[in-house]
C-alpha cells in the first residue's frame, strides 16, 4: 500500500515540511524580545493587562534559561498542526450539523479517535511518513480534530429554532441561513472547539518528540533520558507555559464574540 501511494505520501512530506521550515525560520529569524512584545500585545488585546504579564514573563523565563528556540519549533509545529486541524474540521462538522446520516456515522469514530491511545496515532504516522516532524504532524493532527468537530456541529444543531424561523421568513436560502446566521451564531462554540483542538495537539509534544519531532518535548525526553530532571522541568513547564496563554487568549476571544453575539449557543 505505501509503494502504490508513495507518490502522495512524498507530496504530503515535502508541503508539510517546507511550510513548517519556513514558519520555523520566520519565527527564529524575530528578536526575541519582539517576538515577546507582540505576544504580551496580543494577549492584552484579547484579555487584559494580567494574561498580557503573564505572557511577557514566561516567554522571558523561557528565553533566560536557553529554551527560546525549542519553543518556536514548538509554536511551529502547533501553527502547522492546528491549522490543518481547522481546515478539515471545522467544514466536517458544518457539515455533520446539516446531515444527519453523516452525524451518525461521525459519532461511533471520533468516539474511537478520542478514546485510542495517542501512542497508537504514531504507528500509521510512522509507516507511511518514517521518522520526524511530519509524522508527527500527521499524528497530532488525528488526534486534535475531534473535539473541533464536535463543537462545530454541537455549535449549529443548539442554535434556537426562533432565530432560524425569523431568518427564513425574511426569504434567506439554506445556504445563506448557514452562512450568515448559524455559523456566525455558532462561532463561540466554534472557538471553543479550536480551543480544545490547539491544546490538544499541544499535549501531544511530549509524545510526538519520540517519533523525531524538535521542540520542547524532545528536550523533556532528552532530560529524562539523561538522568536530567531539572532540564525535563523546565522544558516541560514552558509546555505549561504555552498551554496557559494560549488558552487564555482564545478563551478571551470566544468570550468576546458571545458578547458581541448575545446568546449563541456557547459552551461554558
């Protein structure tokens, strides 16, 4: 099966390395200390002056104890993986909210996605895409979709069925009832959907490094390895370090567009 695919697999290989080299390059190529106001910018934005310090101070500690580059191979690898999460998720669950044949016949495999060990994703991983960051993109991308789907087509079926009355009655066609009323309605469960994706795929670093993926989880298992506890901390605290802020700021962002939407079907 490989040898008749290996023309796609190599395709695949070569698309998700070089954008990952370049994402990489780019972000290693920023001063840190930009790098860190831009981050700390972000974060106040989005929720206020405490994240936006916590940010700042983390990423500095990170940076002052040698640990800035294996985390922008990290941030590099989330921004590929949950990307490519997004992309196939977010329609997959569109369009499981409006077809409920395809809803029953997700239901029974995210089930087992989710319920799979994650060591298990890399088994594939690794036979189609050998060793290093593709398999692990490839891994920590089956493993982080889920909870995006759900959320999605959750997101749109608890929609309340008055506002999607009024919307028709003023003549919206289905498509333009999905497109400018219930996605936009659903757009904070949508949030915390990706939410859960990114930090999903965060929690697979440490397990993706022992297929060769760089970053901070190949220096918790380089620590632990070696006898280096204290190295495996540190490397493991930025992994916590990064969780956090992302979490805050998409959290913030969700709850700024339940805000804006009123009631739209969120989930706390």
């Amino acid at each position: 099966m490989t040898t008749e695919l290996d023309v796609l697999f190599d395709v695949i290989r070569r698309v998700v390395i070089e954008v990952l080299v370049a994402i990489e390059d780019f972000l290693l190529w920023l001063p840190w200390p930009a790098t860190i106001v831009a981050v700390a910018i972000i974060a106040w934005r989005a929720a206020g002056y405490w994240v936006a310090a916590f940010s700042a101070a983390s990423l500095t500690l990170l940076a002052a104890f040698g640990l800035w580059d294996s985390t922008m191979e990290t941030v590099a690898l989330m921004a590929v993986t949950v990307t490519l999460s997004i992309i196939i998720a977010v329609p997959l669950g569109v369009w499981a909210s409006q077809s409920n044949r395809l809803d029953r016949i997700l239901r029974p495999i995210l089930d087992g996605m989710q319920t799979m060990p994650s060591f298990v994703y890399l088994v594939p991983a690794i036979a189609f895409f050998s060793l290093g960051n593709v398999p692990a993109v490839i891994a920590t991308l089956i493993y982080a979709v889920p909870p995006a789907v759900r959320l999605t087509n959750l997101g749109i079926r608890q929609l309340p069925e008055e506002t999607l009355e009024a919307a028709e009655s003023f003549g919206a066609t289905p498509l333009q009832l999905l497109l400018k009323v219930k996605i936009p309605l659903a757009a904070p469960t949508i949030m915390a959907g990706v939410n859960q994706t990114t930090l999903m795929a965060l929690a697979m670093v440490v397990i993706a490094s022992l297929v060769g993926a760089g970053g901070l989880g190949e220096d918790v298992n380089r620590g632990l390895g070696r006898i280096e506890p204290g190295n495996a901390f540190l490397a493991g605290l930025g992994i916590v370090f990064l969780a956090i802020i992302i979490d805050r700021i998409t959290q913030a962002f969700a709850s700024r567009q339940q805000s804006s939407m009123g009631a739209g079907g969120g989930v706390g």
